[in-house]
C-alpha cells in the first residue's frame, strides 16, 4: 500500500507525467509513518501548517502530504484525472460545488458534520470551514481628509465627488482571470443591482484589474492604488503592512465566501480524510477559533449584512459557459470603457 | 341437566368477521394513502422541475437572430431548496447540445406536450429529469429550444419514506379503531340475547309463563318456540301433578278397604290359625300400603325436588308442625317426643319436601325405637347452617351400614319383623341435598339412632 502510494506519488510529482501544475508541496510527519494523507488545497502552505502540526501531535502514525495548486489546476487534477488525493481544500466555492455535483466526491457524515450550521454543508459532500468577507481596502494616505464610505453607495458618490483621488487609482479582480473575483462579482451583482452602476463609475476612473488578492493589497500598502474593491480580507488582515490601510466591510451587504473541503472519490484514505476533516471542523466551529478564521472584520458588520455565498447547484449556474460568456461581456462592457 | 354442546359462538364470529373487514380496509387505507402520497410528492417534484426548466426557457431570448440562453440563478438554486440535491441541466438548441451536462438523458417524445418528464440513471444516481421546450423563429428558421433539468431523489426519497411510517400508522390506527368500535358492536348486538337468556333463567320452578318483553325481530322466531314449549311443559305437568295424585288415590282407598274387611273377618273368625292367617294378611296390607305410600310420596319428592321451589321458610315452624303431626302416632306407641329449638332460622326451599323428610326420619325413630323409648328433636343453628337433630334410645343403626342405609330399598340387618320399605332415608337424603344441606347417620353414646339434617341457611 506504502509502496503503492509512494510510486503514485511520484508519478503525480515526478515533474514529466505530471498533468497539473502544482505550485507548492511539502510533506509533514514522520517519513515512515504507516499512513499517508495526500491533500491538495489552494490555500498557502503556512497558511495551513498550524493545524497539520496540531493533527501530527495527535495522529504521530499519520504523514501529511501536502500539495499547492490554483483552483483551476485542482479542478483538472481532481475533475479530468481523478488523481487519488484524498482531501479537497479550495476557495472556489462554485468548483467544488461542481465537482461534488457530478460525483466527485464521497460522502463523509460523522458527529461532527451533523452538528453543522446549514450554510456549512451541502449534501454530506462539501463542508466549509473558514468565512472569508470581501470588502474594501483603502489606503489611509490616499484618502485622508474623506469620509471613509461604509456601503456601495457611499463609495460611488465618494469616487464621483473626488475622481482625482481615484483616476486610475482603483484596483479590482479580473474577473476572466480570477476565479474568486469571478464569484465575488456574481455574487455581488446577484444581492443588487448597484454592483453595475459601480462596476461603471470603476470603469470611468480607468480601474487596474487584478489577478491577485496579494498583489492588490501590496498596491494599497504602498500608495499606488487608493481603494482595492471585493477585496478577500482574510488576506489583508495578514499583510504585513496592516497599519497602511483600512478594511472596510461593506455595511449593505457583504459577500462572505466559504473555504470549502471535500473527499475526492477517488481518494484511497476516506477514513483518515474523514478524521482529518472533522479535526478542521472541531477547530473552526462552533467558536471560529481556526487559525483560519482570525478575521476581526467579520465583526464589523450584524449578521443580518453577512451575505454568505450558498453552498449548492445555485453556483453551477455561473459556471454555465453560455452564462459565463454573457456575464463576462457584460462586465468588459462596463469596466474597459475605451 | 345437561349442557347443550356448543359450536362456535356469535359474538366471536361476528368479531373475527368485524376484525377480518376492518384489516382489510385497513391494508387499504395503507395502500391508498401511500400511492395517492408517493404521485403527490412526485407531482410536486415535477412541479418544481418543470418551473426551473420553464425559468430557463423564459430567460431565453432571440438576439441579433440568435437564441441567446441567460440561466436564472434562481433555476438551479430552487431545486436545492427543501433538501440538498445534486442537480443537472442541459441546453440544446435543434438537438444541438449548448452547455450543460452534455451526457444527461433526454425524453423519447414530448407527446404533443411542451413539457415532459422521465426518470433515469445519472452518474450513478436515480434522478428525474424534466424537459420543457419552445420554438423560437430566428436567421436560419424556427429552432426548437429544449431545456433539461434533473435533480437526485434524496429528498423525495426521505419524504417517501416518512410517508410510509405515516401511512402503516394511519392503517394501524384505523385498524385499532375499528377493532374497538367491533368489540362494542360485537358486545352490542348479543345483549337482547344475555338479557332473554337471564330473564328466563331467573325465573322461578314454577314460572312457566311466555316471555313477553320485546326482542329484536330476529329472536323472535326463537322466543315464540320457547313460549309453546314451555306452554307444552306446563300442560305436561299438570298432568304428571294429576296423575300423581290419581294414582295414590287409587292405590290407598281399595287397600284401605281390603284392610278393614280383613279387620272386619279377623273378629269374625274364631279358629286360631284362620286368625293368624288374616293377621299375617293385614300386615302384608300395612306393608304393601305404607310401600305404596311412600313411593308415591319418593315420586312426589323426585318431582318436585327437579323443580324446586325457593321460597323462604321457618325451619321452626316446619319441625314444630312435623312433630305435633306425628304426637298422636307417639302417644299410641307410648313414646316421648322432646322438641328443642334453639334457631329461628330461615332457609329457602320446598316446605312441604323438608316436612316429608322429617315426617320419614320421625316415623322411622318411632318405628324402629319400640314402646317406652324417647325421641330428641333439637334444632339448632350457627352462622352458615340450620341443623336439625333426631335421636331416639332404640337400637341404633348397625355398625359400618350407615353409608349403606341411604340407597333406594336398602334396609338395615337389625330391621327383620318391622313394616318398611327401604325408601324413607333415600327420601330424606334427596330432599335434604337438593336443598344444598348434607344427612349423617350416626349412634348416640346409648347406642341410639342420630340422625342429622343440616341445611344452608337463606
């Protein structure tokens, strides 16, 4: 079984068979443990290294296989080639949805999940486990002086009282290259139609376009963008430059996206998946005490402001290619206003 | 008497029938519920897919000459809305395939409906699947748009089978129902019977009159059968009363007669063995009357003790009576009579039975006891018992017959030269246990008869 698992992982890692691209990987645990948890995840490995430790201090017969990739390259690994990882850990809400909706994924049902808010699980397939808001980031330098704008409104009039603060100085996501973007901006023009008249104004200012949340929160740190809009604040919060800008989350409503896990079908270990997955889940609920989920802006806004994106076939209909292909002309429509 | 043997009985039958329909509506109600249950859950299904594949259809608009698809958010999210379900769709456009699960079954014809629906297997799951289609005129023509929603059956799944509880409850609870309401109907429909059968058992020996409180109709057939019967009965024992009285008339008065013509010879006759002759002749008369009398008398008790009376009697008076009767019989013989009582105590029965009783057990002292004897009566009582005990100072009953002495003829070895029959004990234990009460014999400590009759008190 070892062996089998070794010579796979070496298939899938060995760099000319590999079918995805993987952009990082790191194996915890002792080298001969007995059983081996091969997770694939889009979230940063320090981001998650805590918590394997934490599951490594209780489980020492248990390594943890560790693989980086965009949730686009998740998708091809798990979706076209079914490679055998046995976790699941993604950002792509919508993705996963699609991958457990057409038989992706395993069920997993244990006293944990059954304790679960319902926005949390869909279907025993997919179980979320941090809620990330999107919200604006402004940098206090550039818009000392204004008030700072707390809904969508306030933003637009803000942008159209002062556009020589903000000519060019907007950044958002791209939604064509950005799969959270993407689900942020449907999201957003799903709970109202102010997303258009602000996706307009953006446009006006001439908005720079973002495939990162990392690389747009840089920009507000150092001065080149004023605003960064639909912003993942779990991410900023972290930046080591937090004193530079301020979060804010939008009082109107604010689009709370769910990382989302899940056990591949093809995945060899489903039992050890299913106690790794619970372990994530006692840490995050019902306190939110994950590392994970350290997000003082959720705070900001009542619950009633928290738009949490639905876990459920609602999100295959963004990902409907006719769909996609209308809303992403919209959107061009409105931003590059040439 | 004996027990007529019974089959079967009305009222279980007419239960078992009650219970036998009531399951079988019961099972059903179960089969009925659950079907009309099952085609509404499904319909409500179809419903909700039917109005996400019309949602789709409706956002459809032709464009610049062409079909232009925009899928409603709101058509996929509604089919997760009561349980999760895995859901499928796909667009298609003159059998074209536009986006969506290419591979998702399709129906084989619409019917001449817009919309049609059908179940199948999907990526491993039982779905259903509903299509509802539209034309559209555009460049190339009229194209037929077809949309296809499926969804998984988990919910529906779960609903039927909380149906299924639901409806075995519903046909269990029916079924309770019902058994209660056979049980009462059961109870119901036998009570005119209960009610005749302890009429007529309540009744008195001699109550032979019809019944005539109302029965249903269907009784009565039965109870104008009992009427003549008992109409029959009392005829024929009217006559029997007759004939007994007939009878000892007829057998009394000739014997009575020859015996005072032998009397009447006796004093004519002069020699001395003639005399003996007629002696022994008169005493056969005695014999054969006395006989007769007393089996007149055990046919009068066997008789009456097979319809006994109950009415209330003073046990007192009855002994009184007896023994004041017989004090003439006393006096002639020469033998003391002493009378005790001690009770008044009441017991229900046939007063003219339980004085021949103890006319026969009296007689017999007198008999049996010889000149210049005395005979003890005492009657006395305690809770539950009357008590009445006849002793005399003759010779008592011979030892180890005492048992014996109550059988029909039986008499005792010490009984030669004396008139008797052998009926007066037999007589006085027939009376005595058909009033429910016990005879002992016994010897006093003189070595006289002791005869004791106990009865239940009233």
């Amino acid at each position: 079984m070892r062996a089998l698992i070794l010579s796979l992982s070496l298939i899938i890692l060995g760099a000319p068979c590999q079918g995805f691209e993987v952009e990082d990987h790191k194996r915890f645990g002792a080298a001969d443990a007995v059983r081996v948890l091969r997770v694939i995840s889009t979230a940063d490995i320090s981001f998650f290294e805590p918590i394997i430790h934490s599951y490594l201090a209780g489980n020492p017969d248990v390594a943890v296989d560790y693989t980086v990739a965009s949730s686009s390259e998740l998708m091809r690994a798990l979706y076209d080639e079914k490679l055998p990882f046995d976790l699941a850990i993604s950002s792509a809400m919508d993705l996963q949805i699609k991958l457990a909706n057409d038989g992706n994924a395993r069920r997993h049902r244990s006293n944990r999940t059954q304790n679960l808010p319902d926005w949390a699980v869909w279907n025993d397939l997919v179980f979320a486990f941090t809620q990330e808001p999107a919200g604006f980031v402004i940098s206090n330098a550039a818009i000392a002086g204004l008030p700072v704008p707390q809904t969508r409104q306030e933003l637009i009039r803000t942008i159209r009282q002062s556009p020589e603060i903000f000519q060019g100085k907007i950044g958002t996501y791209d939604v064509r290259l950005s799969g959270a973007g993407y689900l942020f901006a449907t999201q957003d023009a799903r709970a109202s139609d102010t997303y258009w008249r602000l996706t307009e104004v953006m446009g006006a200012m001439d908005t720079q376009l973002y495939c990162c949340t990392s690389q747009m929160i840089e920009d507000v740190a150092s001065g080149e963008l004023a605003i960064a809009y639909n912003v993942l604040t779990s991410y900023a919060e972290q930046s080591p430059h937090r004193d530079k800008f301020t979060i804010i989350l939008p009082s109107d409503f604010s689009i709370v996206m769910l990382r989302t896990m899940l056990i591949p079908a093809a995945s060899q270990n489903p039992e050890l998946a299913g106690d790794f997955l619970d372990f994530v889940l006692e840490q995050t609920f019902p306190k939110g005490t994950s590392p994970l989920l350290q997000s003082s802006a959720l705070g900001q806004v009542d619950e009633h402001a928290l738009h949490r994106i639905q876990l459920g076939p609602g999100l295959l209909v963004f990902l409907d290619q006719l769909k996609k292909r209308n809303f992403i002309a919209e959107w061009e429509n409105a931003i590059l206003q040439d | 008497m004996s027990t007529p043997s019974s089959r079967g009985s009305i009222r279980q039958r007419l239960l078992l029938l009650l219970l036998l329909s009531a399951s079988v509506i019961g099972v059903l109600l179960f089969v009925v519920f659950q079907s009309v249950a099952r085609q509404m859950t499904q319909e409500s299904q179809d419903n909700i897919l039917a109005a996400s594949a019309i949602s789709i259809l409706d956002n459809a608009r032709v464009r610049r000459g062409e079909v232009f698809v925009d899928l409603p958010y709101s058509a996929l999210s509604m089919l997760d809305s009561v349980s999760d379900e895995r859901a499928f769709y796909a667009v298609r456009l003159n059998n074209e395939f536009l986006s969506g699960y290419e591979d998702l079954p399709r129906p084989a014809n619409f019917a001449g409906n817009n919309t049609a629906f059908m179940s199948a297997q999907y990526l491993g799951q039982d779905i259903r699947l509903a299509s509802a289609r539209r034309s559209f005129s555009t460049d190339e023509g009229s194209a037929f748009l077809e949309i296809s929603v499926a969804q998984t059956l988990t919910g529906m799944k779960q609903s039927q089978a909380r149906i299924s509880r639901i409806s075995v409850w519903v046909g269990i609870g029916f079924f309770a129902l019902s058994a209660l309401l056979a049980l009462l109907v059961a109870r119901t429909t036998i009570r005119p019977l209960d009610r005749l059968t302890l009429s007529v058992s309540r009744r008195g020996p001699s109550d032979l009159r019809p019944v005539t409180a109302p029965v249903p109709s269907e009784m009565v057939p039965l109870v104008s059968s009992l009427n003549r019967l008992m109409a029959r009965l009392q005829n024929s024992l009217a006559q029997s009363e007759d004939f007994i009285a007939e009878a000892a008339h007829r057998v009394r008065t000739p014997l009575a007669i020859v015996r005072t013509q032998a009397e009447t010879t006796l004093r004519r006759v002069e020699k001395a063995e003639n005399r003996a002759a007629i002696r022994e002749m008169i005493r056969a008369i005695d014999e054969s009357s006395r006989a007769a009398g007393q089996l007149l008398d055990h046919a009068m008790v066997s008789f009456r003790t097979d319809s006994l009376s109950d009415d209330l009697m003073s046990l007192a008076a009855t002994v009184t009576e007896t023994v004041e009767r017989l004090r003439p019989l006393c006096e002639l013989n020469d033998v003391e009579v002493r009378l005790s009582i001690s009770s008044q105590a009441c017991i229900r029965g046939d007063a003219i039975l339980v004085q021949s009783a103890l006319h026969n057990v009296l007689d017999n002292a007198i008999k049996y006891a010889g000149r210049e004897s005395t005979i003890e009566v005492t009657l006395s009582g305690n809770q539950t018992t009357a008590n009445v005990t006849i002793s005399d100072t003759g010779p008592g009953f011979p030892a180890g017959q005492t048992g014996a002495m109550i059988e029909r003829f039986a008499r005792g070895t010490n009984a030669q030269g004396i008139v008797g029959s052998g009926l007066g004990l037999t007589i006085v234990d027939e009376v005595v246990r058909a009033h429910g009460g016990s005879v002992e014999l016994t010897n006093t400590e003189s070595g006289g008869g002791c005869v004791h009759l106990s009865f239940p008190l009233a």
